[in-house]
C-alpha cells in the first residue's frame, strides 16, 4: 500500500495509539541530548503553536495507521524584512515504514506546505550522522547552518 501525506490535527497525532511508539523512536534517533531523553512533547504548546499560525503538522499514514509526523513552523523573519521561512520542527517517519517512500513524500508535502504559506523555503534540520543529513543533498538541500548546543547544567 501507498502511503498517505495529509494535515492533521494536534490531537489527531497524540490520541494515535502510535503516538508514543512514534516519539520513542524518534527520540532515540535524533535526540542528541541526553537531557532531553524521556521528555515527552507538549499537546498544548503543540496547540497554541498551530492556534497561533506558527506551526502547521502533517501526518503519513499506511493503512489508516500513524507512521510518521513533520511538524513546519512558519515563521516571519524580522533579520530579513520580515520574510516569511519555514522550517521543520520535526520530521520523523517510522524505521519499518522508510523503504516505501513515505519520507520523501512526507518532505514534499512540508515543501507544498511551506509555499502554500509564502515561505521563501524550507529549513530542514537532521541529526547528526543520520540518514537524513546524507539523503537531503541529493535532494537538492545544501547545508546552511550548523546548530550546536550546550545544556543549561
């Protein structure tokens, strides 16, 4: 079966009975924090954000099941005279459902997304050493930014 990239709803993503499955995983692969580990995310910050107009939240599904997320925030961008960026907030896609293609067409639709909002483009953020940061070039991606980070101890 094919999969299925659509918009979804903050509680169409935390009441999936793949929810937690989902972010497990997707914490295990990309948290590169270790104080982040166990934190579970927030339904109601998740809700302001798209309440607000800064967050817009896809879902792609096989077989009526939740198998991965992409989370695009659209943002104004003072610096740039308020040009509008969109940037993934996370963008995670299931280890066993990766081979049919649902992450790539999970990008597409962030990309669709974040024109149909006016973006000039799309920030994509990957984990360091994981397969996103080696697909993305030969996607037409070229590295930007290098983001680094240091705990609050």
């Amino acid at each position: 079966m094919k999969p299925v990239v659509r918009p979804i709803t903050v509680d169409e993503a935390f009441d999936s009975p793949m929810f937690v499955a989902l972010c497990d995983e997707y914490r295990e692969e990309s948290a590169r924090d270790p104080g982040l580990m166990g934190t579970p995310p927030s339904r109601e910050a998740y809700t302001n954000m798209v309440n607000a107009g800064l967050m817009r939240p896809l879902g792609v599904f096989m077989d009526g099941e939740l198998v991965g997320l992409c989370a695009v925030l659209i943002t104004p961008v003072p610096h740039f005279a308020g040009r509008v960026l969109a940037s993934t907030e996370t963008l995670f896609v299931a280890q066993a459902h990766r081979a049919g293609g649902a992450g790539l067409q999970l990008l597409r639709a962030a990309e669709a997304l974040a024109a149909e909002a006016g973006a000039s483009g799309l920030y994509v953020t990957a984990p360091v050493g994981g397969r996103l940061e080696r697909v993305l070039p030969g996607m037409g991606y070229r590295e930007t930014n290098r983001v680094f980070f240091r705990g609050q101890e």
